[in-house]
C-alpha cells in the first residue's frame, strides 16, 4: 500500500515539475468529460437513455457484489458485460454505422460556401409545404431526423433518397396518391422514404380528438430525438412533436418560430467549423 502511495506522489510531483505535462493531462480530461457531456445530451429524453442508465446500474451492482464477496453473482455478471458488449454492437449496428458516417463528414465542415444552407432549404420547404396542405386539410406527417437514426423505421417505407422541397413534399401527401399515407422521413438532407410506419404512443393521457398521425408523432418522440411535424386532415391543424413534447393547433407564425428554434443554427460566420465541431451556437 505504501509503494502505491509513493508511486501516486512521484506522479503528482512530476505534474507539478512539468506544467506543459499538466496541460496535456488536464486537456485530455476535459476532451473525454466534452465527449460523455455530447454523448449524455444527444440521448437525454430517450428511451436509449434509460437503457444506458440501466447499464450504468449492473456496472454499479457488479462492483457492489464483488465488494460483499458474491463470487457467484460476480462472475455471472462478468460475463454478462463480456458478451453484453458484442450484442450491443450487433443491436445498435444502424446507429454506429450512422454515427460513424456523420463523423467522417466532418472534413466538410472546412470546405463549406457562404451560401443558402441545408438548414435554411430544408425550413424553408416545411414551411411553405405546410402553408399550403393546412388550409386544404391536406393530412401529413413530416419526420425529420436528429442525432438518432431513424433507419428501422425507414426500412418500412419507400425508399426515395430525393431532394427536398416543398413541391415534392406536398406531391406526397395529396390524397389518393400511392404514396399519401404513412410519414415521410427526412435525413442527410433527402427526402429518405416515403409511406414510413412509425410507432403509435401508448399514452393514455392523448386525447382521443388526436387521430393516428398524431399519436404517430408522439410514438416516435418518446423513442428518439426525432422532430415530427402533423398536418391534421380533419381540421388542418398543425402540430410538432419533439423528445415527448407535443405542441398542437400551432398559428402559421408560431410554427414558423418553432421550426426554426429546431433546426437553424447561429448564421454563417468565419469559425462556423469550430462552432460545428464542439457544437456552439
């Protein structure tokens, strides 16, 4: 124990003879504290996040068996996370293979114009589509994906992989057209399917004057991080879901105000790639 205490002093007292040392270790925490912080807020108001939070739990329960003594219930709960890690890469394989995607398009972020953003094209098409289904009570549903993927649910529908606008986005959702029902999910800047099975919401606490798109909308918002938009058909209604927040019966304004608030980030400026990168605003 004492060889222990002297080999943590040597290590504090060469931090202290060495600053720029101290300032690589001390970097290096705050870069992997940054990455966790980035990692817990992208899946706060999930249901991804309360299955980490178990996983957090049986870590915490193995130390806590191996401190009493269970050899038993410690060695089974080693193996657990052994090949627990091997099932996780298997079931969330969708995830990493979109994560890593949006990671190797960073280098992007460098070589990006002082244009008309995506952010800017992708608001400016819900906006005017949903201006012109609303007062016709043309029935929608708009997904648009966030920092989880939505790829199981775009499996269910018709692949597009088409640019957005608001012609096509309302060309979509005109009645008995083959496309009209299910949702239409947005992603990468494409229109990624159309005729999208979501999951409906079991909350008994919706009242029964929401039809299926709504409860569609809400369904999803309790399983991402995803923004649902909803054009009702009986009234023309529009509505937006996100992370179990639903707001309804929205004015033309006040729709205008949310969706941005959602997906347009500070204006182009000359360390725009910084911002992205450590995600500023």
């Amino acid at each position: 124990m004492s060889n222990l205490s002297n080999i943590d002093m040597k290590f504090f007292l060469s931090l202290l003879d060495n600053p720029w040392l101290l300032a690589i270790h001390i970097f290096d925490v705050l870069i992997v504290a940054f990455a966790i912080y980035r990692f817990i807020r992208a899946l706060v108001g999930t249901k991804i996040m309360s299955l980490v939070q178990g996983v957090i739990l049986f870590i915490a329960l193995r130390f806590v068996a191996e401190w009493i003594g269970f050899t038993t219930i410690t060695y089974l709960m080693n193996q657990v996370i052994t090949y627990g890690v091997i099932a996780a890469v298997v079931i969330f394989a969708p995830e990493i293979r979109t994560g890593l995607e949006k990671f190797g398009r960073t280098t992007q972020l460098f070589l990006q114009k002082e244009t008309k953003n995506d952010e800017e094209t992708l608001v400016d098409a819900l906006i005017k589509s949903v201006a012109y289904m609303s007062p016709r009570k043309i029935g929608a549903l708009i997904v648009i994906e966030q920092t989880q993927t939505l790829q199981e649910y775009i499996n269910t529908g018709i692949p597009l992989n088409a640019d957005i606008s608001n012609q096509l986005l309302i060309n979509i959702f005109i009645p008995n057209t083959p496309l009209h029902d299910g949702a239409v999910i947005i992603g990468d800047n494409k229109v990624r399917s159309a005729s999208s099975y979501l999951p409906l919401t079991e909350s008994m606490s919706i009242s029964k004057e929401f039809g299926t798109r709504h409860r569609a909308a809400i369904g999803l918002s309790e399983n991402s991080d995803a923004i649902t938009i909803v054009v009702s058909e009986e009234t023309g209604g529009i509505s937006i879901t996100r992370k179990g927040q639903f707001l309804h019966d929205l004015s033309k304004s006040d729709f205008e105000s949310v969706i941005r608030s959602y997906l347009i980030s500070e204006p182009i400026q000359k360390d725009k790639w910084f911002r992205k990168i450590v995600g500023g605003k």
